[in-house]
C-alpha cells in the first residue's frame, strides 16, 4: 500500500511538472491577436496621416489654383508668392519679384490665409 501511494505521488508530481512545460495555446493566439491589433493600429495611424498631408497639399492646391485664375496669374507664381510671403518678404517686394501689382500679391495672399495659418 505504501509503494502505491509513494508511486501515486511521483506519478502526480511528474504530471504537474509535465504540465508546466507545456505551452498553453490560447496565450500564443492571445499574443498573435495583440500583435496583429498593434499592426493595424499603427497601419491606420500612418494612413491617417498621410490622409491629413495628402487634404493639406489638395486644399492648397486648390486654393492657389482658384485664386490665381481669379486674378489672372498663373499657378506658378501664385505658389512662389505665397512661398515668398511664407518666408517673409513683403507684399511690395514680391511685386517687384515676380513682375506683378501688389493689389495681385495682396489678393492671392488674402485668398490663401487658410493655407498660410
């Protein structure tokens, strides 16, 4: 009967020390399913941001485009003057630059404040 019950013991301590070792699937798929959350959470985080620059870059294409039709300036200038008031020139000085009246560079300048914010 001892041998039985010393027998029984070995049995039941070689089975938890087997369970131990063993890997408990539901923890592998548990972190496989955070990772892949992770991933679609920076995929969709770099995608909004490249939205937000993308409607950034359109607004102010669109703008400049609208606003030089208007006045009859092409879109080239349009965008260097905006470019040259960004850095800081002022209104009379592009003029001079780009060989067009200050009201021109004032119009464009008013029309994009949007953009320039």
């Amino acid at each position: 009967v001892e041998i039985a019950i010393i027998a029984l013991f070995i049995v039941s301590i070689a089975l938890i020390a087997f369970s131990y070792s063993q890997r408990d699937p539901m923890k592998d798929v548990e972190q496989e399913l955070e990772t892949l959350q992770l991933s679609a959470m920076q995929e969709i985080y770099k995608l909004k941001k490249k939205m937000t620059v993308l409607e950034e870059e359109l607004l102010e294409t669109n703008l400049v485009i609208r606003k030089a039709k208007s006045s009859g300036i092409n879109q080239k200038i349009a965008k260097q003057i905006i470019s040259k008031y960004n850095n800081g020139m002022s209104a009379e000085a592009i003029a001079k630059a780009e060989h067009v009246s200050v009201e021109d560079v004032n119009t464009i300048i008013k029309d994009n404040e949007k953009v320039l914010v």
